[in-house]
C-alpha cells in the first residue's frame, strides 16, 4: 500500500519535493492533496501536479483523514505553529529544517509529537544521501583512523533572496544554509555533545548573520570542526574529514552530495532525472528523505534512527549558542 502524502505550502521546495516523489513507485508514494494559504494556490499548484485534492487552508489538510503523512514545506517562523496544527490532529510530520526557530520550538513539537504518538522527522535531506550514509559506514569501520579535523564551508549569494535577508521570514546564514554545515559535523561526531564552540561573524543591517564561522571542538576524541557559511560570497561547497589514516572529501555541493571520494578513491551516486525543472540543485536527492519516512512508518517507528529526535535537539542547541554568539535574535526568542 502506497504512503498517502499531504503538502503543506505551494511554495518552491514543496514544488521540488513533489517532483523527486514521482522518481520513486506509485505503488510506494502517491501524494493526495495540497494546502496553500491561499485556494487558489493550491489548485494551481494541484493542476501541475496532478494531486486529486486542493484546500486553502492548513486546518483543512490537517483533518483529511486520507493523509499518512505531512510534508511541511513553510517558511522557518511557521514550522513550529503549523506543525503543532498536524501533530496536534494526530498526523505524521516530515518537516523541512531548520525544525523550529530555538530549542524551546523544537521541544514543543518533540512533546507534540509523543503525546498525539505520531512520527516526526526533521527534513534534512542531506543526512539520508547515498553519500552521506556511506560516510557513516567509512567512520564507523575505522578507514580514517583517528578523525582530527572536520571542515565545511556553504556559501551561496542570497542577498536577493526575502527569505533569506528577513528577520520575520527567518532569515540569516545559520539557519538556512549553516544548518547544512552544521548537521555534517553532528553526523561525524555521531551525536557527541560538543564541549566547546566558538562563533564569529558579521551581520547585516537587519541584525541577521551574514556570514558565521563556527568552530566546534569535541574534547573528548580532540576533534576540530570549521563551519564557514555565507549568504553574500560563493565558497567552494566543500567538506572533508581529515583522520590519522586518510581522508574524506565531499564535492560540491556538500548538501546534496553525488559523490564522494575516501582515500582518493571516488564513488558516484547518481540521482534520477526531474520529470519537471527543479528550484533547488539536485532536488530529486528528496527521495531519499521520503523513503526513510516510508521506511519508519511501514517498521512503526516515530522518529528516524538516522536522524533522532535527540539529533535535531543538538544541532538546535548548537544553532542557538551560535547565535547567542554573533548576535542573531529573532522575535521568537523572547517568547
């Protein structure tokens, strides 16, 4: 029986996540309806999909009792109150990052989530690659021997970009390409709370990053990690992992990795063609969050082992003391 899926927002990675699900078997996703805040959003947006239902409204997408599961596809300020609508209406909840603004929106949801006994997952789709479940395998067999440093760097002109030059919209680096950086150095240290971090940077006139460094030192294995994002020059999208045996580079982009080269040797991972153009590089790599969704829902599971609950806590939690660092604060944190 197919995963029945609901979108939440007729917005471009809503669009994108769409296209990546018909890369997958009809028989295993199909999505049924769309809401947008607008109808008429949703109908367009229904027509170019071919998605038999279309509502004006969240509220109604949250009470179809057809869905399985929610993609929510909003803005960053609106993922912790819509997500509390479809959690609160007992609904699955795949939810694009960052999961909520601060550690006290993620709580929320977490708690949401297991009082209604619904699953949640944040939607970093980097984290469910080929590539980066590789990487996960090549650290866990001991191929680098002892990990010594981790650098990552993202950075993408955005200055043009609402979203991401808006404090109401939640803009600023961190939160919308940091986490990327971020997440990496999470993945590594397969969950080891940081001892140390120390962040640095420059903010625009609106008081949002515009480009952070993050340095995160886990003490206990005497690892390094650099974190460089920008949303106002290009850096080279890279990552490596440098360990006591060899080494790890992820090409560009390090967020939705193709390949992947250990030691000097590469491997590829190539993803499947859009049957419509994409917003977003590499879009159809969203297949792979859809079906570690499938996967948790067909085993009953709430959360995602690959990326828990607890993961999404840290990589808050090391957001918001990057923030509290550079001086980034949005209207949600006095709440």
């Amino acid at each position: 029986m197919a995963t029945r899926w609901g979108i939440c927002s007729a917005g471009k990675i809503s669009h994108d996540f769409v296209v990546a699900l018909k890369t997958l078997p009809r028989e295993e996703h199909q999505v049924v309806a769309v809401a947008a805040r607008e109808l008429g959003w949703a109908q367009d947006f229904a027509n170019r999909h071919d998605i038999p239902r279309a509502y004006g409204s969240y509220q109604e997408l949250a009470q179809d009792k057809d869905i399985d599961v929610v993609y929510l596809g909003t803005i960053h300020p609106q993922h912790h109150p819509v997500g509390l609508l479809f959690l609160r209406a007992k609904k699955n909840l795949l939810c694009e990052k960052p999961l909520a603004m601060n550690m006290r929106e993620v709580l929320e949801l977490t708690a949401a989530a297991r009082e209604n006994d619904v699953f949640l997952m944040e939607a970093l789709w980097t984290r469910y690659f080929p590539a980066s479940i590789q990487i996960s395998d090549v650290l866990a067999q001991g191929v680098l021997g002892e990990v010594k440093l981790v650098r990552v760097e993202f950075g993408m002109p955005m200055l043009d970009v609402s979203r991401a030059v808006k404090k109401e919209l939640g803009g600023g680096a961190l939160l919308d390409i940091g986490v990327y950086c971020l997440q990496f150095a999470c993945m590594v240290f397969n969950g080891e709370r940081p001892e140390s971090i120390q962040a640095s940077g420059c903010l625009l006139d609106t008081g949002l990053s515009l480009c952070v460094c993050v340095c995160v030192c886990v003490c206990v294995w005497s690892v390094l990690c650099v974190c460089l994002c920008d949303t106002g020059l290009s850096f080279c999208q890279m990552a490596f992992i440098f360990g006591t045996k060899g080494t790890i580079k992820i090409p560009a982009p390090m967020w939705s990795p193709t390949s992947l080269i250990v030691n000097g040797n590469e491997t590829q991972f190539p993803l499947p063609e859009p049957s419509q153009p994409l917003n977003f590089p590499n879009s159809t790599g969203l297949r792979y969050e859809a079906q570690e969704v499938r996967r948790c829902l067909l085993a009953g599971l709430k959360q995602s082992p690959r990326m828990t609950l607890e993961d999404t806590a840290l990589l808050t939690s090391i957001c918001d003391e990057a923030r509290r660092q550079v001086g980034v604060v949005y209207c949600q944190d006095a709440e």
